[in-house]
C-alpha cells in the first residue's frame, strides 16, 4: 500500500511526534510506557483498569500508535504497569 511520502520523509515525522510526546509529558508531570504485543482494544482495556485505582491526575490512556502491537501510553502509568502481565503485555518500556 502506498502511503503518498517517501521513507525519507518518515523518519523526521516520527521523531518529531516523539519529541511532541515528550514535552507533553514533561509538562503534565506524567510519564510514557510502550506496550508490545497488544492489539488496540486489550491496550485500551488495560489503561481503563489501571485508571480504575487512580486519581484523576494520573489517568492513564494511549498516546500513539507506533506500529501494530506497539503503543505508547501516558499518564502515570505506575497502575498500568501493576497490571501488565495480567493483560499478557510481553514487554514494556519506560519511555521517560
């Protein structure tokens, strides 16, 4: 399938909504986590349980999608990785 831009153009897109990322959480006192090998909606469950024993600031949810099985998700993401291995998440990385 053809996506209209070169490979070229990919990669300096890619870093600047990374660095976009990056500030945001900085300025929300948050932090970053990638989740691998979880499809979107098992993802989204798994922030939806996590946000269940939260408070309101540190609310997590999926920042970006990088490639499929691979998201990031911001907030305070102390709760979603409590919770990972029960989602059968294989990997995740810190990204702060």
């Amino acid at each position: 399938m053809d996506s209209g831009w070169s490979r070229s153009e990919e990669k300096p897109c890619r870093w600047a909504s990374k660095l976009a990322q990056w500030e945001v959480a900085d300025a929300a006192n948050s932090t970053m986590v990638g989740v691998i090998e979880l499809d979107s909606e098992k993802v989204q469950l798994l922030c939806d349980a996590a946000n269940e024993e939260v408070d309101e600031k540190n609310k997590d949810q999926i920042a970006n999608f990088l490639c499929p099985g691979n998201y990031v998700v911001s907030g305070g993401v102390k709760a979603v990785e409590a919770k990972a291995k029960s989602f059968k998440a294989r990997m995740m990385v810190n990204c702060s």
